[in-house]
C-alpha cells in the first residue's frame, strides 16, 4: 500500500440487509471503459464519479438514484465513519468505497441509469473470495472492498481503511483486453443489398 496521487474520485456503496448475512448488492455493468477499470458483464457494487465541487455524499446520493434503487435504505449522517478503503483502478482513477446498510429485507431495484448497469442483485461474499486469479466476473477493487468490510465487521473500533495503488489491486483486466475492444469497435458492419459487410475505409478487410 502506498499513497496515491488522485485525479478522478469515484465513490462505491457497498451495501448489505442484516437480513441477508454474507451478501451485498452488484449490479452489472453494460459498458466498457478502460480509464475505470470495467467491462461489459462484469459485476460490481453501484458507484459514481465524483463531480467536480460534489461532496463524497453527494454522490453517494446519487448512486441511489442513478445507478441502484434500495426500498429500506438507511440513509448514511456521516461516510467518513463507514469507508471501508480506497483502490486506485488505474493510475489517478481512485474508488472510494462506503459500507451502507439498509433495514431488513431491503429490496433492490435498478435505477434511471440503466444504459450504464443493470440486473441489479444480491451477491455472496464467498463468490468474490472465491474467484481464482484472472476471472474477471467481478470489477476490479471489489475484492478489496470485500476483504475491507470483513476485516472492519471483525474488529470496527481498531479499523484502518486499506488504500490500494493500481498495481496492487487484484485481477486487474489486461491492457490487450482493451486494444482489442478499440480494435473491435472498428469493425463497424453496415446493411448493403448483398449482406453485411465492413465498413469501407478502414483498412480492414472482411
């Protein structure tokens, strides 16, 4: 662990219902970024970049609304109590995570950002744990999350929030996953008379 130099702040809820030990909730992501460390598919827990002048909860709050619905949430007077670490998803890109619990039997709904997440759910603990080096089914930084929220249930007053340079973050997506990506995207395939072909012009061949 070691300090990082912050450029972008994003802020993560992970939230858990007492009624449901050893979950939290994930959404599933539907776009690719390769600053912030996602892919199309991957689970992960609701988070939000923090706007220039936004407080952490303010964008807290928005997470509840944009990204992930929560019917019995309560709503957190203090973040700075319950953050569980910080991981630095690629260099500069730091994910501010927040433990946040709802009444039992809280019920999960998707927010009015669904073009960015969707299928919203309650995950087991143990299927992060669980994952071997290089599965990529959950994003980057919710291991740590994880591993951050069993150590502060273990012992909360002696808690020190863990910070995570990039390079300590576990199952990292490779860079090549993104140059393919870009690559792919290149390959626009448009309607003609005879079929679908390539898009002229891009020195790509069918």
């Amino acid at each position: 662990m070691g300090a990082v130099l912050e450029r972008v702040a994003g802020v993560g809820a992970f939230v858990v219902d007492p009624a449901r030990p050893g979950q939290f909730a994930a959404v599933r992501e539907r776009e690719d970024k390769r600053a912030t460390a996602k892919l199309r598919g991957m689970w992960a827990i609701p988070c939000e970049t923090v706007e220039p002048g936004e407080s952490h909860q303010s964008a807290a709050e928005r997470i509840f609304r944009e990204e992930l619905q929560v019917k019995g949430l309560k709503d957190p007077d203090d973040l700075a109590s319950i953050r569980l670490g910080a991981c630095e998803l690629s260099p500069g890109i730091v994910l501010h995570a927040y433990l946040i619990e709802t009444a039992p039997g809280a019920r999960l709904s998707l927010g009015s950002h669904s073009h960015e997440v969707d299928s919203p759910r309650w995950a087991r603990i143990d299927e992060v744990l669980n994952l071997p080096l290089g599965n990529l089914s959950f994003r980057p930084g919710v291991f740590e999350v994880v591993t951050g929220y069993l150590a502060f249930k273990s012992s909360n007053s002696h808690f020190i929030p863990g910070v995570y340079r990039h390079y300590e973050v576990r199952n990292q997506i490779p860079q090549e996953v993104f140059d393919q990506l870009e690559v792919d995207a290149r390959r626009i395939p448009v309607l003609s008379p005879i079929g679908v072909h390539l898009q002229p012009g891009l020195g790509l061949s069918a």
